[in-house]
C-alpha cells in the first residue's frame, strides 16, 4: 500500500525518551493527529479494523483516499494548523462513510467464534480477525486466533515428524481418526534403541 493512503497513528514525540529531540511543530502536529485516531478508533470497533471504507461506494472510498493522502503529506511536512484542518477533514469523511455504510445495511465484521479447551486454556477462532478488539473486549478470558493462523500452524505441523504421525493414523484408521492429545516428548529425537 502507498504511504500516502495509510492510516496515520499518532507517535506520541512529546516523549523525550522515545522521541528526544523533537521540535515544537513536530509535536504540534503529532498532537493534531489525537482526534483522527480517536474516530478511526471507533470506526474499527463499530465495523471492523480498517473495514469502513471497504462499505462504501468507490466514488467515497476514492475521495476518503484523497484526503488522506493529504492528511499524511500535512503530517510529513510537520505544519500543525495544516494536519489539524486534514484531520477534521478526514473525521468528516469517516462519519460520512458510517451513515452511508448504516444507510445501506451494511453489517459490521463477523463475531464469529469457535471456541475449543484444550488443556485447560480456552481458545477462541475467529472468523474475521478484524473484530478482535470486540471479540476481546466480550472474551477477555479467550486466547484469540485468526482462521489464517490456524492454517498457518496446520501448515508447520504437517510439515513435522508429528504432522506425519498424524497422517500415518488418518491413512491407517480413516478419515475419521482424530488427534486427541499430544504428549511432552520430543518426536525429532531418535528412537533409543
């Protein structure tokens, strides 16, 4: 993705100690940048991380791409009225983009989640990654995973000396078959004998 139509975050240079050295404009500006992240904030919770403007119409999502390029161009050029102006500019477009996604039926991402206990810890996989912070916030008590991170581990473990263990079970008993538990030892050792 181009720099210009990313999402900016505020990086807290008032800091001294992560940011020494940072001149009046710089923070200024980064300051000018707290009510847009706020909005986004929000606009992530209500629909989705960074879903909104998937919602819309392309004629909207094209002029929220155009503010925010340069929303980020007043950001690069450390001018705090400039940003600040952006900023209000860009919560406009978010608001605009909300009741247009509302007006249209639009549903927020999925909350979808298939909870499974293993060894005592509750794991939550979630259909649409993007609704995190929501499912989170119901659940904080669940260890979260992405359908893709799933695969991916699905992907590593086939890739093992137990992935092939498994599918040796599965091609002996049927598809049926299925891994219940997983001892301690360590299967990449050779066998002591």
């Amino acid at each position: 993705m181009d720099r210009k139509n990313q999402k900016p975050k505020r990086q807290k240079k008032s800091d001294r100690i992560l940011h020494s050295g940072q001149t009046q404009n710089q923070i200024m500006t980064d300051y000018a940048v707290a009510p847009f992240d706020r909005k986004a904030e929000e606009m992530d919770e209500k629909w989705g991380i960074d879903r909104l403007v998937e919602l819309v119409s392309a004629e909207t999502a094209a002029k929220y791409g155009s503010a925010m390029a340069k929303f980020n161009d007043a950001i690069d050029a450390g001018d705090p009225s400039v940003t600040a102006a952006r900023a209000q500019v860009c919560i406009r477009g978010m608001e605009a983009m909300d009741a247009e996604a509302a007006a249209a039926g639009a549903q927020r991402a999925s909350m979808d989640v298939w909870e499974v206990e293993v060894a005592g810890e509750l794991y939550g996989v979630m259909r649409d990654a993007r609704s995190w912070q929501a499912i989170k916030a119901q659940r904080p008590e669940m260890t979260l995973v992405s359908l893709r991170e799933v695969a991916l581990a699905l992907k590593y473990w086939r890739g093992s000396i137990a992935g092939e263990f498994e599918r040796s079970v599965k091609e002996s008993f049927g598809d049926g078959a299925e891994v219940v538990a997983v001892t301690n030892r360590n299967l990449e050792d050779e066998i002591p004998f």
